[in-house]
C-alpha cells in the first residue's frame, strides 16, 4: 500500500491522521514541521505528502516550494484550518487543498483520488 507523509505540528492531529489513514491501509510517516518532512523525504520519498499549513521551524508553504522544487511527482494536499491560504499563489502548486475538519472523509477521499492519478500517470 502507498506511504504517506503527514506533516503537522499538532501531536494530537499527527495521532489521529496516522490512526484514521493506517485504518485505510496506508503506511503512515509523520513529520513535525516543513524542515522534518524535507529530511524525511530525502531520505525515502513517500507517495503523498498532506501538509499543514502553520508549523513552527519551517511552514507548510515554504515546504511545499521546497518539495516540488526537488519531488514534483510526489502529489501534496494542504490541509489547513485556515481557508483563507487557498486565495495564496504558492498554494495553488499543491495538488489539493483540505480544509480541517474533525470529519476526514473529504481527506480520505482526495488520497485516493491523488494516488489513484498517480498510478495511472506512470
């Protein structure tokens, strides 16, 4: 199954991420803040990155410029509380924009979706 990435500076969100997507059968890789998640993929590319926008050390959006800089074909989905950063030019570069929610389905269904393209891209 895919690996997935999931940035957030939240311990309680990275938690319930890595439970509701390994429920789905996903491997799960957590990464703490932009800078974390740019080692980790360095290390070992995962198949979807879901980043969070506001994260101290080094932000969402500062990553993603960093990520598709080197990883193009790694699809991101931004997943933020604050709606406001879709109107954000660096943000249209992601492949998808997520707004929190207690409710994962809309998350759920656009890895799926994402990786899915993938798949047939290659």
């Amino acid at each position: 199954m895919a690996t997935l990435l999931i940035v957030d500076d939240e311990a309680n969100q990275r938690r319930l991420y890595q439970e509701e997507l390994s429920d789905e059968g996903y491997t799960i890789k957590l990464a703490e803040n932009g800078k974390e998640a740019l080692e980790s993929i360095a290390v070992m590319p995962p198949d979807l990155v879901v980043l969070d926008i506001r994260m101290p050390v080094m932000d969402g959006l500062e990553a993603l410029g960093k990520i598709i800089g080197k990883e193009r074909n790694i699809p991101v989905i931004i997943h933020s509380a604050y709606s406001s950063y879709k109107d954000d030019f660096i943000s249209w570069a992601a492949d998808d924009f997520v707004v929190k929610s207690a409710d994962l389905t809309g998350l759920k269904r656009k890895i799926r979706e994402l990786l899915e393209r993938k798949k047939t891209e290659k």
